[in-house]
C-alpha cells in the first residue's frame, strides 16, 4: 500500500504589531511642565517620554480593544505614579546634596609668603529669606561674608577684615567645593593666597555627660552616663554609680534612638539589663530592662546651659569686635578658631583656658565669667591685658533635619 507523506507543517511566527505597523510622525498630544513628561500619539499608540536626572524614559503603549484600553490606563496611571515619586527622591536629594554641599562649619588654612599658615572657620548658613550667608571666623574675631555664591560646586565670597593699624581691607575668594574639600585662591591688593579645608567633623548629640534618675523599689538612685566618641565617631560610654559599677557595651545611637546593654556589678554579684531610650534636645528618657523586671530612667545633660554657640562682642582699649564661643556636648569647645579643652560650669560660673602658639612661644588667656538668663558676661584676661566680654545664645528656631 503507497502511502503519500504529508507536507512539513510550516512554522508559525508571532508577528508584533507594534514593530511591523508603518511609524507615523509622533504628534504631541500632551504636556505637563511641572511633573516633567510628555505625551505623544504615534497612529494609535501613546509614547510617553519622560526625564529622570538627564536620562530618557519611554513608555510605548498601544490600545485596540476596548479591555486593553481599560488596561493600558491602568498601567499608564500606575508608571506615572512610580515616575512621579522617583523624580521626587531625586529632587529632594539633589536639593540635600547642594544644601549640605555648603551649609555648616569649615576648619581651613590660609598659606602666607614665608612658610606661614594660619588657621580659621568659614561657617555658612542662610537667613530668613533663604538667602546664602556666611562667616570668617578666626583668633582675630569674626567678620560677615558678602556676596556668597554656591552654585554646581563653584563657591565665591568677599570679605572685609580690619588689620592691626584699624584700616579695612577687602578680599575675594573664588573656588570649588569636591569630595568634601573648599579649596581656591583669596585675593587682595597684597596678593593671592591658597586657601584649603575640609567640613568640621559633626558631634553625635549622644555625647555628653548625663544625669541619670530611675526608681529601685522605695528608693530613688541617681547615677552619671558618660558618652564619649573617637575620631571615628565611634561611641563608647560609661556608667557611674555610687555603689555599683557598670560595663557599658553595644552602644547604638541613631536618629535620636538610643540602646545599650549594660552590665552592673553590686557586692561581688553581677546583674545584667539593656537599655531603651530617646533623645529628645537636653533631655534622656527610656526603660532599664532586666530579670527584675522594667524601670523608668529619666536622665538631663549635664551643662547644657552653657552647651551651644554663643556670639561674643569684645571691648578693649582697641574698640568694640566680634568673636564665635562654641561649647560642644562634652564640655570642649573652640573661642574663634582657636580649641579650647574644657569649659567650666559651677552654678553660674563659667572658666575656660586658650593657650596660643607662634612658632616656639605659647600665649596664655583666660576666661572668667558667669550666666544669666542666656547671657553671658565676663571678662578675658592675658599678661597683655584684659577684654570686656558679652554674649548671647544662640537659639535656633527651625527644625534639624538630621538626629546623628
């Protein structure tokens, strides 16, 4: 019997409508400014371009029955809605990025004819209106920055010093803020300068000294938690009581969160508990955790009186000049540019103690004064003579965009 072979079945291909159907001219059908895309009608198709940190998105949809319609709605609604939100965090970076890129404290460098090199502060910052503004801030006092631009990294200044003789002087800076370093050239009719530094490292508001309060049955003990942080910003504390000793280890502190595990040792016997709590301004609240069970810890910082930036106005026979007191969390601080090691606080009492160098000789001052109702008064005495000293605390109003 003959049989006859039957042919091959031939091969079928998905044809795609959308790559084998003629292109027509893209017709802009619709625009929205504000949110940044654009909405283009190709035949039947929607193409929507959209720009995202200068790259190019398309979105190329088509609809040809009356459910993919309904479909592709959706899912337009839904990738506009997922664009939207992504040029959001990228606004709102790139706006943090600028904002931190300039604002704060700058400990920099000034190259002098000679080998010398002396050390001062720009901080910057903006005022009511938003506008950018800035401070030189050095041994000799403080002075006002004009005209402060920042734009794409590029940052230009000028300033007008008052030199040893009581005549004004003027000074352009132009140059570049990259990879954390100011670097540029300051300029004057006596020259041109180098000019170099980096952002001044930020204190955890863990740091400090606090005084603990908590309940254990009847009686109420008090204790003094000591944070101290490295270098690094690495955090380490200590806990002192009265009777007992404590080990503080596993300490964590972020965004105004605080956690430690500590280990107290009381008559040859160990106990062991953690720690919970938060940081809100001079103020730490949280729960002692424990076998014994849970305790209510309220704890204040220790000198925050004092603790803050203070602008300073000084009187001597020379005139009137103004001058930056910064005491930081731990009771150091720096007068101008210059470090102090610790600041004093007894009752309303407040000592601090400035050793200068040049070269081989040091320069001693001290400071002697005392607080009242935020304001401080005293006077700063060296073997040369002795200032008049006022200040006021500086108390800032708007809220801190970060806790660390």
């Amino acid at each position: 019997m003959k049989m006859n072979r039957l042919p091959a079945p031939k091969k079928q291909t998905q044809s795609n409508p959308i790559s084998e159907r003629p292109i027509s001219e893209p017709k802009e059908c619709q625009e929205n400014k504000a949110l940044g895309f654009k909405i283009f009608l190709i035949d039947n198709r929607k193409l929507i371009r959209y720009k995202i940190k200068g790259k190019l998105i398309n979105l190329f949809l088509e609809a040809r029955t009356m459910k993919q319609q309904t479909f592709f709605k959706a899912v337009l609604c839904c990738s506009m809605m997922v664009l939207i939100m992504l040029s959001a965090q990228v606004n709102a970076q790139s706006a943090r990025s600028r904002g931190r890129g300039l604002y704060g404290d700058w400990q920099v460098m000034v190259n002098y004819d000679g080998g010398r090199r002396f050390g001062s502060i720009l901080s910057f910052s903006r005022d009511s209106e938003g506008n950018q503004t800035g401070s030189w801030i050095s041994f000799m006092g403080l002075s006002e920055l004009k005209d402060v631009k920042y734009e794409e990294g590029q940052i230009s200044f000028s300033r007008v010093s008052r030199g040893r003789d009581g005549e004004s002087r003027t000074s352009n800076f132009k140059g570049t803020i990259k990879d954390g370093i100011l670097s540029g050239t300051l300029s004057s009719d006596r020259g041109e300068n180098k000019l170099e530094g980096k952002r001044s490292p930020r204190v955890s508001r863990a740091v400090g000294s606090w005084a603990m309060t908590y309940k254990f049955g009847e009686r109420e003990i008090t204790s003094t938690f000591i944070v101290k942080a490295d270098k690094e910003g690495n955090l380490t504390a200590e806990w002192q009581g009265r009777r007992s000793k404590s080990e503080i280890t596993d300490l964590q502190y972020e965004r105004g969160n605080l956690t430690f595990k500590r280990k107290s040792t009381y008559q040859d016997r160990q106990f062991e508990s953690t720690f919970e709590g938060t940081i809100r301004g001079d103020t730490l609240s949280g729960v002692i955790k424990s076998q014994r069970g849970e305790t209510t810890v309220e704890g204040t910082r220790i000198g925050a009186a004092v603790i803050g930036t203070w602008n300073l106005e000084l009187t001597s026979e020379r005139g009137t000049r103004k001058q930056r007191l910064r005491v930081n969390s731990d009771m150091s601080g720096l007068y101008g540019a210059t470090p102090v090691k610790k600041v004093n606080l007894e009752d309303d009492k407040v000592s601090f103690k400035i050793v200068l160098e040049f070269g081989e000789r040091k320069f001693e001052m001290n400071f002697e004064g005392k607080l009242e109702d935020s304001k401080l008064t005293g006077e700063l005495t060296s073997e040369r003579g002795s200032q008049k000293i006022k200040g006021t605390k500086v108390v800032r109003t708007f809220g801190r965009r970060s806790r660390s």
